[in-house]
C-alpha cells in the first residue's frame, strides 16, 4: 500500500513543486478522520525519500509546534538523511 502511495507522492512533488500541504490536509482530516500521526509521518518520510530534506525537517518541527507525533520510522529515515548529508546542523 505504501509502496503506490510514495510512488504518487514522488510524482506529485515532481509536478507541483513545493507547496504547503497542512492547510489541505487539517481540512480533509475534519472531513474523513484520518490519524494526522500516520499522514504526516508519511510526508516527512517521502520528502526525505525524493531528497528534499530540508522540507522534511521543516515539516517535523511544524509537526512539533501543533503537537503532532511523527512516528519512529519517519524520524530515523530523516536522521539517517541528515547523517547522509552531513547536515545534522539543521536540527541542532
């Protein structure tokens, strides 16, 4: 399932650009009731995935503000991107 749904999101970001997705997606939770946990951690991993860290960074911490939790998984593939990258700067 996660498989078709980075696929799309790879090809979304690649079409549209950068955006700014909280706005749409707190809307469509008030309406389907979807875990914002889930959703966003799904973003932050897809952002690191096409190598837009910089965005999954800025995400993580709006994230935190609103008091959204991003699960383990989505955390340790952005540390692991920012190790890669040599940028652990950006979240010290």
């Amino acid at each position: 399932m996660f498989d078709d749904a980075r696929w799309v999101f790879a090809k979304m970001a690649e079409k549209f650009g950068e955006f700014d997705c909280l706005a749409v997606f707190d809307e469509g939770f008030k309406v389907y009731g979807a875990d914002r946990s889930t959703v966003y951690s799904f973003l932050v991993d897809g952002y690191c995935r096409i190598g837009r860290i910089s965005l999954s960074v800025e995400l993580f911490f709006r994230l935190c503000k609103m008091g959204v939790s991003v699960s383990h998984y989505a955390l340790l593939k952005m540390l692991s991107s920012l190790i890669d990258l040599r940028r652990l700067d950006l979240i010290l």
